[in-house]
C-alpha cells in the first residue's frame, strides 16, 4: 500500500481529550495482539496502567500509528534512555490481525528505524510474542528455548536484518494457593538461605530508609539480568526516581507488593515485586525479580518469591492468577 501515512502521536499528560482516545486506541491494538500471541486474556492491560509507563521522563516513547478508514489498526514505538549509554533503542510494531500483509507493520519499522538512525543509534532491540507452532525451529545463543522458524513475526524480523537472541518463557500460578502447600516451601526454601539474609517487605511505596538500595537494584536489573548479546545499556537509578516512579506507575489504584533480602551488611541484596491491580477479578501481575551476582548461590530468588505470593495471599485474597499467562515471548537484536 502507497498510501499508508504513519503518524506520531503526543503521549497524553491526563486521561480526557482527543490524545487520550487515541492512546486507548493504541493499547486496544496491543491487547488484541498479545492475547492472540499468548493465547490468553491475562495478558491485556489498562490504557491507565500503562499511561505512567510512557510519561516517563528517564525512557522517552515515542508512539506512532497508522488509520485506516478512520480507525487506528497498528502501533509502533521508538524509545531509548534519557541520559548515559543513549546508542541503543527499543522499536516495536504491532498490527490487528485483520490488516497485516498490507505492508503496515514493514512502514512502522521503516519509521521507527528511520529515527532511531537519524539520533544516531547504533542498534535496536525488539522484544515480540510468538506463539508455539510446528516446523523447523529457530535457536538462541544462549541455547535455552527455541521458536518456531515459520512463525510470521519471526520471519518478518529475520527479513528485515535482526537476529535472535534470547528466548523468554513465562508461566500461570492459579490462585489461591494450598496455605499449608505454601508454608511448607517457605520455610524449606528458608532452611536452604539460612540465618544470613533478612527479610523484609512492604506494600505500596518504598519505605525511604531503602530507597537508595533499591536504586541500585534496578539499575543492576539493566546490567545482571540475563540479556544475551542484547547490549542493553545500563539504566541509572537513584533514590529519588524510584519514588517518582513508583507514585506515576501505579496512579490507576494498583498496589506494589514489594520483598526484600538485607544482607548482614546492611543493604539489600534481592528483591521481588508483584503488581495487583483494583480489580479483584484480574491476575497479578509479576514484576521484575532479581539477586545480585555477588549474592546468588543462596536459594534467594526462590525464598523472595515464596514470601510475596504468602504477602499476596496475607493482603489481597481474590485474585484468580499470578503471573498472567505467558507462553514464550522472543527478544531480538539488531546491531
């Protein structure tokens, strides 16, 4: 198609007026996509979820779309880091079912690479759902997971120069949990950390006295995570910006559920966060987990998890599952 015109649109600072529909309408797009990828509805979010996302100051988006008949039928983004390491990107496009193969998604890339290239970025890296499927299978790596080769979406992006990188696979805990099922691991997953590491946890915002120690946990979650050969660049934090971040993401009414490891020098050495939202019939969500290389080996990963899910039931009982479905999902790198 000739005539396919992609648009940026202004990442909306309230919920009302026409930025506001067109951004629901824009995640409308990435619901529908994500579920058909994951096979399920525990995927989709919230326009107001994901709004304090995108007001990001630290990781501007940029979000495009392209109308068809009047109707927003594809979405694309374009982000990178504010400060520090600014040679990498993160792009995406994503298309209704009923309008690919009309060369859409191939000019949102197009776009979204375009000025990637035009601020001077070196590569790109793109994070997409593929479904399981039959065929001849396509290997990270890293040599963990593996994707089916045939799968449209990983043909598009081998076409268009990426390569993959890292294969991620998600899993669905229903809920509620046995009690007594889970007091048992607790408590062995304790026997196994020991008597070195305390653990602490709260709900809601983090409490100031460790504010700076978690700053360093998120920064470490852009350099420790598992990543392959992403290159993802390392993404500063400090106290001040995980309060900020806290109060803008979580402005729709959801609740942090936040467990910690201290180690015996007095700082935190791991954490685990779960995201529960309003809504008593929608899952939790499962955020982002980690251990500090130089304190792994002690069965911390498992103990912080156990302790948030006993949060999670102790807190807010009702929800029906924790973390939403996922099959496997696929980051690629271009370079």
């Amino acid at each position: 198609m000739s005539d396919i015109v992609v648009e940026e649109l202004p990442i909306p600072s309230e919920r009302s007026g026409t930025a506001w529909a067109d951004f629901a309408e824009t995640v409308e797009v990435r619901n529908t996509v994500e579920e058909l990828g994951y096979g399920t509805p525990d995927v989709r979010v919230t326009a107001e979820t994901l709004l304090g996302w995108f007001q990001d100051p630290h990781s501007p988006h940029h979000l495009f779309a392209v109308r068809l008949d009047g109707r927003i039928v594809a979405r694309g983004l374009y982000e990178h880091l504010a400060e520090g390491d600014t040679r990498a990107c993160w792009v995406d496009a994503r298309v209704l079912p009923a309008y690919r193969g009309r060369g859409i998604g191939t000019a949102i890339m197009d776009h979204a690479e375009a000025r990637a290239r035009a601020e001077g970025r070196t590569h790109a890296i793109v994070y997409i759902v593929s479904p399981e499927g039959p065929g001849p299978r396509i290997e990270p790596p890293t040599g963990s997971g593996s994707l089916p080769a045939d799968n449209p979406e990983v043909r598009f992006l081998l076409h268009r120069g990426y390569r993959l990188e890292q294969v991620v696979r998600g899993s669905r805990l229903p809920l509620p949990l046995d009690a007594d099922g889970l007091d048992a691991r607790l408590a062995a997953a304790r026997a196994r950390t020991g008597d070195g590491y305390t653990i602490r946890e709260w709900t809601g915002t983090t409490p100031e006295a460790f504010r700076d120690d978690m700053a360093v946990l998120y920064t470490r979650m852009s350099t420790d995570a598992p990543q392959g050969a992403l290159e993802e660049p390392e993404d500063i934090w400090t106290g001040d910006r995980v309060a900020e971040h806290e109060e803008r993401t979580n402005s729709d009414g959801t609740v942090l559920l936040t467990v910690a490891a201290e180690a015996p020098d007095g700082h935190l050495a791991g954490f685990t966060q779960l995201s529960v939202p309003p809504a008593a019939s929608a899952p939790v969500e499962q955020r982002d987990t980690l251990v500090l290389r130089e304190h792994r080996g002690h069965a911390l990963g498992m103990l912080l998890k156990l302790a948030n899910l006993a949060q999670l039931a102790r807190t807010h009982p009702g929800h029906p599952r924790s973390p939403p479905g996922m099959p496997t999902r696929t980051a690629t790198c271009s370079t």
